[in-house]
C-alpha cells in the first residue's frame, strides 16, 4: 500500500514501495521479543503492590514503556528493513528496551535513574536518527519538532529520577503528560513550527499489523502467568484448575474480541486512514487495550492463587475489561466514527458485576466474578462476529459513513 500523505524526495532509508511494503519484517518481530518481557515485568510489578498507588505508578512505567514501543512501531512505518543502519538502530532500541524492563520493578526505587537513562535514551536516538536519515524528506522536519519535544519530556524524566521516591511519581505523570500530548499539539516547538498530522504519510496496513501484533504478546503473557503460577503449586487444588481455565476461556474471548474488530478485513480495517485517525487507533486506544489485557492477566494470577473473593479481585477481573473497553471505543470513533453502543451496553454490565462482587465480598467464591466477565465478553464477541458479518456481506452502512454498532 503507498504511503498516506504529501509526496517529496526519497531518503536512501526509507522503506520501498510495493508488494509486501506493509508486512512486518523479521527485525521488527524480533524487536517485538523484549516487549514479551516487558509486559511480564509489568503485570509482576502491579502484582506486588495491587493498591490504588501501586496501580497509578504502573499506569506511569506501562505508558513509558508503551510510547517506547508506539514510536519505535510509527518509525519503522517508515525506514527500510533491510538497511544494516537500520537494524543496528533497532538493536540499540531494544537494548533500551531491555534496560527498562530489569528496571522497571524497582523504578520508584534504586533503579529509577536507569529506568529513565533507558527510556530517554531511546526516544532521543530515534527521533535523532529519523531527523538525519530523513533529511530533505518531509520527515525530517517532522522528527526535528519531535526530538525537542523528546529531549524536553527527557529533562523532566531525568529530574524525576533524582528526586526523593515519594516526589518521584509527580514529576513522572508530568513528563508522561508532556510525551503522549505531543501528536495532539501537532509536535509545535517554539523556533520550529509546527508539525501537524497531515504531514506524516502513513501506511494504515503496516501500523495495524503492528499493533496487532503486540496485542497478541499481551495476551500470550497471560499464557505465561497462567502456567509458572499454576506450575509453583504443589498439590495443585481443584479450584487453582478450574481458575486456570477459566483464564484460558477469558484470554480465547478476549482474543476474539479483539480479532471480530481490528483483525484483517473487519469494518475499522477498512475505515478512516488518515494520519490523525490512525494517531488516535494506534498510539492511543491500542495503549488502553494493551493495558486491559495485562490487568486481565494479573486477575487471572490473582483468581488461580486466592479462591476467596476479594476486592482486588474484583476490580483487577472487572478493571481489566473495562480499560480494554475504552480501548475499543477510542479505536472504533477514530476508524469507523460509530458509537460502539454495544461496548457502553457490555461496560455497564461490568459495572453491576464489580458492584454486586464487592457487596457480597466472601460470600461468592472468586470464580463466579471470573464467570461473570467471561461471560459479558464472550456475548460482547458473538455481537462483534454477527456485526462484521453482516458488513462484510454488504448489510450495513459504509465505514466511512459512520454507521455501524459494534
């Protein structure tokens, strides 16, 4: 698929035209292979501390690690797989990455300067990297205004990492703020302009591979929690298995959500394509659905090893759910321009269960909360199914009209 936006020089690095040009090549699928731990290490950090501070300070290490993640996706949306340059700058990205993850449980505490030395590193190398190697393109422009901005959030992470552990998490959300609020201020720099949406030609077809992708690793860390925690019992009770299957169930559902709506040849796959719409599906909603799947994961843990009901499991097997859902709505008003009123109808439902899970406390065993979201989930999928079926065989209105109910 050709790239969405003005036409000028071509770099020597930029990534060529034709068949297969949305394809994620092997370097990027092996980049991908850190965020596996990443993710790990982020559901065993929330897993450690399950309290509302707890939770705020993975929300700010998950969006570091997450925007790590999105930039290095859109950059090589554009640069040329094949090139050695290339493959050594995504080397050097995932040894950042790889340094954020043996950090990042002890972020707020001993290892806070190398969390951030990491992260801050790699958003400034790429961004660097791209205003060079994109020089006299477009791109470069826009990777200049994007490395001010990069270099600026890093003096704010920097200083965060050098303050007390109880000031820390304040000057973090603010240096989280000023990253994600970029693309909305169209990358504006004082001395530089502007960069806005419209001047990033895009290819739809690569991101959401992409970002697919990584949405399948969330789940498949699921997986992973699922057999070590199974596999550190002895004995292992009835009620750890009937929790872990339950899990199995929740993450199949959770994947055919996910595949009924943004999978290949679904009504958003064929939807809106421009930079800013693309901006707001990839870069934003698919962080809540990343994040929704690696709450899931930690309630699955949680159910497996407490049989009795509790509220961090409630809110951890409803929670998960939820932010997912948000996901999904961001993502379908930004491709499709729908209402998703099915995902308000399935968060309302939510609500009730965590409501009436939380007021009968112990009196229900922890897997009828579990029973209980699957269930919401699995009908919330069968929903999705119908619907796409229905606009494949050319029932329902046209994405770009803004029609549909999914």
């Amino acid at each position: 698929m050709p790239l969405q936006g003005p036409e000028t020089s071509r770099p020597r690095l930029m990534r060529p035209a034709g068949p297969g040009r949305s394809e994620a090549a092997p370097i990027e699928l092996f980049f991908d292979l850190v965020y596996v731990f990443a993710i790990v290490q982020i559901s065993h950090t929330l897993l450690a501390d399950l309290s509302w501070l707890g939770a705020l300070r993975v929300a700010v290490l998950f969006g570091a690690v997450w925007w790590a993640w999105n930039y290095s996706a859109w950059a090589m949306n554009w640069l040329d797989p094949r090139s050695g340059l290339v493959r050594l700058l995504n080397a050097a990205l995932m040894l950042a990455a790889l340094g954020m993850s043996l950090a990042l449980p002890h972020a707020f505490d001993e290892d806070g300067l190398l969390f951030v030395a990491c992260y801050v590193g790699a958003q400034v190398l790429r961004a660097g990297f791209m205003a060079i190697a994109m020089r006299g393109h477009v791109l470069g422009g826009n990777y200049t205004n994007l490395l001010a901005w990069s270099a600026t959030a890093g003096v704010i992470w920097i200083a965060g990492a050098l303050v007390p552990p109880d000031l820390r998490l304040a000057v973090w959300l603010v240096a989280l703020v000023v990253d994600v609020a970029a693309p909305r201020f169209n990358y504006r720099f004082p001395g530089l302009g502007a960069a806005p949406m419209s001047t990033w030609p895009t290819d739809p077809e690569h991101l959401a591979e992409r970002n697919r992708l990584v949405f399948i690793i969330a789940l498949g860390e699921s997986i992973l929690i699922m057999g070590f925690t199974l596999s550190e019992l002895d004995p292992v009770p009835p009620g750890a298995v009937l929790a872990t299957l339950l899990g199995f169930a929740g993450l199949f559902v959770q994947w055919w959500n996910y595949f009924a709506l943004a999978g290949h040849d679904t009504q958003a796959s064929r939807g809106y394509g421009n930079t800013a719409a693309l901006r707001s599906a990839f870069a934003y909603a698919h962080a809540l659905m990343v994040g929704g799947a690696i709450i899931v994961a930690v309630s699955i843990e949680v159910r497996i090893t407490h049989p009795e009901n509790e509220p961090t499991i409630v809110f951890t097997s409803v929670g998960g759910p939820l932010v997912y859902l948000l996901g999904n709505i961001l993502f379908l008003r930004s491709r499709t321009g729908s209402v998703a009123q099915s995902r308000y109808g399935a968060m309302a439902a939510l609500v009730l269960i965590g409501v009436a899970g939380l007021l009968l406390g112990h009196s229900v065993p922890s897997l009828v909360v579990g029973v209980a979201t699957t269930t919401v989930m699995a009908a919330l999928a069968v929903i999705t199914q119908v619907s796409g079926s229905r606009t494949r065989a050319g029932t329902d209105p046209p994405a770009s009209s803004g029609g549909g109910d999914v």
